[in-house]
C-alpha cells in the first residue's frame, strides 16, 4: 500500500471516529463541531463555544482539539 493510501485510510478512520451525535449527552470538558459551529460540553450537553462562520472561518472538528480556522488553511 502507498504511503498517500495509508494516509487516506488513516483519515478516514479518524473521521469516521471523530463523527458523533451531538444531541447525545457527552463528557464534560469534551469538544466538537456542529457545522461552522465550536461546541464545548458542559453539564452533560452541548453549549455553543464560538459560530466560527461569524469570523469568516471554518469550524476544524479534532476531537478535544476541535477549533475555529480559515477555510483552505490545511
């Protein structure tokens, strides 16, 4: 296998498992997108951290590591 592939592969896993329901109750602390949207969990539920779209970026969907960035700054 490539090495382009297993980077491919390897994105879509953490895509795949970076995806998650957030209408579901989560850990505190936790982090993730909704959208363009940046959501922290608090209490249980999702609260909105930030509307990245209101700063003309994109919201970056990593897990705890999740945050606002321009749009095409991979």
């Amino acid at each position: 296998m490539s090495a382009f592939a297993r980077l491919c592969f390897v994105f879509l896993v953490l895509s795949v498992v970076g995806c998650g329901d957030k209408d579901s109750a989560c850990d505190d602390g936790a982090m993730g997108c909704d959208g363009d949207v940046l959501q922290t969990c608090a209490d249980g539920s999702w609260e909105t951290t930030e509307d990245c779209s209101e700063e003309g970026m994109i919201c970056h969907d990593m897990g705890d590591d999740s945050h606002c960035m321009p749009d095409g700054a991979m």
